[in-house]
C-alpha cells in the first residue's frame, strides 16, 4: 500500500522531471524531515538543500542557468516565499513550483492558530516531535504571546497547565489522526469542567 501524500508524490514527480531536463535541484526545506530524505532520495544527484534565506548566497551551483527548486510541502507560504524570492534575485533563469506544492492544510492551520491565539490563554498542538508543520504551529503560537505544548497525545498532558487558565485552544499537526485529538479533549474534561467550542475556519473538501 503507497500510502504517500499526493502532494508529496508531486513533488517527486517534479524533483525526477527537472533532474531529466539536467538541472540542478534545490530543495527548500528542513535537514533530517522524512519528507526532505524522502525527496532526495528520488533523484539520481541528490539535492542542495535550503533551510533559510540565508542560506541562498552560500549555494555553490554548478550551472546557474540550469537550476530548479521543489519545496517541502509541509512548509507554509510564509515560510517559503521570501526564500523563493532570494533564489529568483540570485538566480533568475531558476524554475519551480511556485507555491502550488505548499500542503493546503498546513496553511489553513497556522492561519487558524493566529485567530486561535486571540481567544485563549494556553494553546496545546497535537503532533509528533518530528512533524515540521506541528512544531511550527507552536512557535508561531509562542511568537505570538501564547504559551503553547506540542503533546502526541493526552498521556503528554501535565495538569499544572491548566491552574489559574480559563481557556485552553487546541490544534494539531496536518497529520494528527482526529482521535488523538479527541483524547486530548476528554482528558481536559476530566480535569476541569469544560464547555467546548469549534472556531468557524476554512473547510478542507479536497479529495484525491
């Protein structure tokens, strides 16, 4: 069973067909991310490998004219964009995606967390350690001014948290399984009396 994300396979796709067209692949995105090795090992000549817009002027290219980018799709738009921007001002004959491999998802999630944010006084993300969109949802959270936890689920939950609070937010990675969601839920209700409330937000019908 191929369980891979069409979004991520479609990076592949791309990363395999600029490397048939001799170009060089940059890949923008997080060193170590199951996603990036995942990439990288598609190719035949590997990729190099941004992180950050600085890392834009320390590229050594083979050919600058036979350059082209792919993007970690767990990344967000701003998280991308102004590294896009520096690799076109460096290297203007460079081809991409644009931002079309950006996870839908991802996105909408951290736009949800910035409204999240507004509302309550702690916020926790349901996510793995190793998952890049949920550690990003935590420190946009914190960037922001909200104490936040990235928890897997609700065993990871400390019940000092939630002394002298009378909010909590919750959100979780693109990848959560709703049912650990859930779980974290219920342990809050076991812990202090709850009433639960859905923020309106952006309906994901994709379907693939």
């Amino acid at each position: 069973i191929d369980a891979t994300c069409p979004l991520v396979t479609k990076v592949h796709k791309e990363a395999q067909r600029y490397e048939a067209e001799n170009r060089q692949i940059i890949l923008i995105g997080h060193a170590g991310h199951p996603e990036v090795e995942g990439t990288s090992g598609r190719v035949q000549n590997g990729v190099l490998l941004v992180q950050k817009v600085d890392d834009v002027a320390k590229l050594a290219v083979k050919n600058p004219d036979k350059l082209s980018y792919v993007t970690q799709t767990t990344l967000s738009v701003d998280d991308t964009k102004d590294i896009i921007a520096a690799l076109k001002s460096r290297f203007p004959n460079i081809v991409g995606p644009e931002l079309r491999d950006i996870c839908y998802a991802t996105q909408n999630r951290q736009n949800a967390v910035r409204d999240l944010a507004k509302l309550v006084d702690v916020l926790l993300v349901v996510g793995s350690t190793n998952s890049s969109n949920s550690n990003r949802l935590r420190d946009l959270a914190a960037e922001i001014g909200i104490v936040a936890y990235l928890v897997d689920d609700a065993k990871n939950l400390q019940p000092h948290w939630f002394d002298n609070i009378t909010s909590v937010g919750i959100t979780a990675g693109a990848s959560a399984p709703e049912h650990l969601v859930q779980g974290v839920v219920s342990a809050i209700s076991t812990l202090r009396q709850t009433v639960i409330e859905t923020l309106s937000g952006i309906t994901e019908n994709t379907r693939f």
